[in-house]
C-alpha cells in the first residue's frame, strides 16, 4: 500500500501589522515576520528548515509576492532564494492588499476606500492581472516559474481557478472550510483532490470535532489550531481510510509569541513540538507516511474520488483547547 504523502504547506508571507489601523504611526512588518528573531536566533523560518533538514523533510512554501509593491524585490526575494537553497518548493501565494501601497495618498484614502484583500468576487480578468504580477516577481527573483497557488486567507470561488488555468498553473490548495467557508457550495470539499476549470485543487484537510450536543464543529488542519494528539489520530485516520494526500497549513510566526504591542518575545514552545513530533512521526513511519512537494503532484497520478470525512474525539477535542489557552495566555509557555 502506498503511504500516505503529507503535503506540510507554509504560507510565507509579511504582515501589514498596523499600517492601516494606525496609519499615521504604523508600519508593516517585513522579514522579522518570516525570521522571527529571538535572541538572534531565527525560531520561525530557520526553526522549520533546521527541524525539516533533521528528519530528511520537505514543504511547500506559498511566497506572498505582492508585498514587493511596498517593501520592494529584495526582502522576500532573499528568502524564496534561501529556500529553494535548501531543497525546499516555492509556490505562489498572494494577499491583493498588499496594492494599496501603490497609491502614495494611501493613509488618506484609508478615511473612504478601505483596503481589499479578497480574491472570490473578482472578475477572471483582474485575477489573471494579479496573478500575472506574481508570477513577473518570481521572474525578478530569478526563480523557477510556480505550478501551484495558493489564494491569501482561502478566500476563492470559481473565477479563481478560471484565471489560474488562464494564466497556466494547474495546482492549487486554496480551500480550508475551517477558515474560510466559499460562498460556492462546490467548493465545499474537505480534502482529497478534485478539479475546479481545469485547476487541480488540494484542500487543506477539514476535520470534524465531537461535542456533547448536536453542533460539530468543523476544522482545519494547522499547527497553531490542532493538537499533537489530534495531528497524530487524522494522519492514521486518512490513512485507513483511503486517503492519497493530507495537506496541513503552518505559517512561520506561529512558532514564536507576540506581545500586545506586537513585539517578538519567546519562541512558542507548544508550536515548536507539535512540528518537531510531526516531523519525527513521518520519519519514523516511511512504510505508512511519506512528505509531499506541490511541485511533484501529478494529476493523472490522483484519485479524485470523494474521501469519507474524519473527526477527532470530544476528549481530544478538550485537551487541545485547554492547551492552547493556556499558551495564548502565557507568555512563558
């Protein structure tokens, strides 16, 4: 039986921090949002390349590029170098606020224009304009031309995959329905892998929690919003129950906490082992799970087969939330 591939999938990307809430002080914050320095150590991006290249893994990394429209080539571009450096796969990501920028009187028209990041709404023809910029970034940082993308903050519908075919990239991992629920009801899928115009779409899995009454709710699977327990029980759950692929979402600053202020205190050490025993797990199972690059997918390799829906315990459930606000609330965990 083929194992299982686990696509580990990064959104990397720089923060607008509080440029549009506090325009007349505020500023975004550029790669100290990916590094994470604590202490001049890197315990975001180098945390996850340092833990990666420990067990023999690699990731997916989903690059924001229209964040160059403030913050120029060179900030990202040094670190999608960096990461193609060290063997792992750069792919497309782009969050459309990042265009505000170009206006020079943008505080000014924050007051009647507010910024706009969506990407569902939008016609295939700006879409394909945005994504065109992306893909000229790549260019100007003298990297291979991206196959996959990824839409900022999950936000799509079908006009989405319309420009995507358009503009020549074939893959995508744009759905997360416990992050964002697309208004297109086909677009509701927990995972496994369907076609969207053309588009190959790999959902981040969506997963069921059990509770005492009648609600379940319903999540993604992430770092920072998932426990090692339950990680652990959904990767064996796929597993037996057919599935080809699980893609998993993380983002860098995940792995350290921010203060109030937004200042960069500590590494996050509950994050960092939920990494750090995922990639462990993966490494010590070859024979039942195996990392996955979105580089490598071959559609004519994939079942596109409806995959049956898998949950975690109420017990579970409970012991991951407590964890997590204990963390959130903790600066010393």
């Amino acid at each position: 039986m083929t194992p299982l591939t686990v696509h580990i999938t990064v959104d990397t990307e720089f923060s607008v921090g509080d440029a549009f809430s506090n325009p007349q002080t505020g500023e975004p914050v550029g790669p100290d949002w990916v590094h994470c320095p604590v202490n001049g150590r890197s315990q975001g991006l180098g945390f996850l390349l340092d833990t990666m290249d420990a067990h023999g893994l690699s990731a997916t990394f989903f690059v924001e590029a229209l964040n160059t429209v403030y913050f120029g080539d060179e900030p990202m571009g040094r670190i999608a170098r960096t990461l193609m450096d060290r063997r792992q796969d750069v792919q497309l990501h782009l969050h459309p606020f990042w265009l505000y920028f170009r206006e020079p009187d943008w505080r000014r028209r924050l007051a009647s224009i507010p910024p706009e990041d969506r990407t569902s709404g939008r016609s295939p023809e700006s879409l394909a304009e945005l994504i065109e910029a992306g893909l000229e970034t790549f260019i100007r940082w003298g990297l291979p031309r991206p196959v996959a993308f990824r839409s900022g903050g999950l936000d799509v519908d079908g006009n989405v995959y319309r420009a995507l075919k358009g503009c020549g990239l074939h893959i995508a991992s744009n759905i997360g329905l416990g992050i964002c629920e697309p208004a297109d009801r086909s677009l509701h899928q927990i995972g496994g892998a369907h076609r969207f115009h053309g588009v190959v779409e790999l959902p981040i899995l969506t997963y069921h929690v059990a509770s005492l009454g009648r609600t379940v709710q319903r999540k993604s699977l992430t770092i920072t919003g998932s426990s090692w327990p339950e990680i652990r029980s959904l990767l064996w759950k796929a597993r037996r129950a057919g599935y080809q692929q699980v893609v998993l979402l993380t983002h860098a600053f995940e792995f350290v906490k921010v203060s109030v202020s937004g200042e960069i205190v500590r590494e996050n050490r509950i994050n960092q082992s939920r990494f750090t025993r995922l990639c462990e797990f993966i490494a010590e199972h070859p024979d039942d799970f195996r990392s996955g690059l979105m580089r490598d997918v071959d559609p004519d390799r994939l079942s596109f087969d409806p995959v049956p829906p898998i949950g975690v315990s109420i017990w579970q459930a409970s012991g991951r939330m407590v964890v997590n606000r204990l963390n959130d609330a903790v600066m010393r965990i």
